[in-house]
C-alpha cells in the first residue's frame, strides 16, 4: 500500500505548529530525511538520526 507524501507533509507541518521539535520515526532507508529536506528552516538545522 503507498501513502502519497502530501499526507505526511500535512502531519508535520501541523507538528512544527505547536513545538519547533518534531520527531520522525521509522524503518532505515524510507525517506525521514528526504522529507525533512522539503521544509525551509531559517538559520541552521539539526537532523538527528537515531
């Protein structure tokens, strides 16, 4: 089953709304980090991988 990524974009965008940190969770390798990357952050950013 594929979810498109419009979805996903929604919920964090909705997350970054309420607190400046948002926390993706997930299998290696499913695209946490690709999505991060479509957002515009001011100044610098911090991706933390775990």
């Amino acid at each position: 089953m594929f979810i498109k990524r419009g979805i996903y974009l929604d919920q964090i965008e909705s997350g970054f709304k309420f607190n400046p940190i948002v926390i993706l969770t997930g299998a290696r390798q499913v695209g946490k980090t690709s999505l991060m990357n479509l957002f515009e952050f001011p100044g610098k950013k911090l991706f933390m991988l775990l």
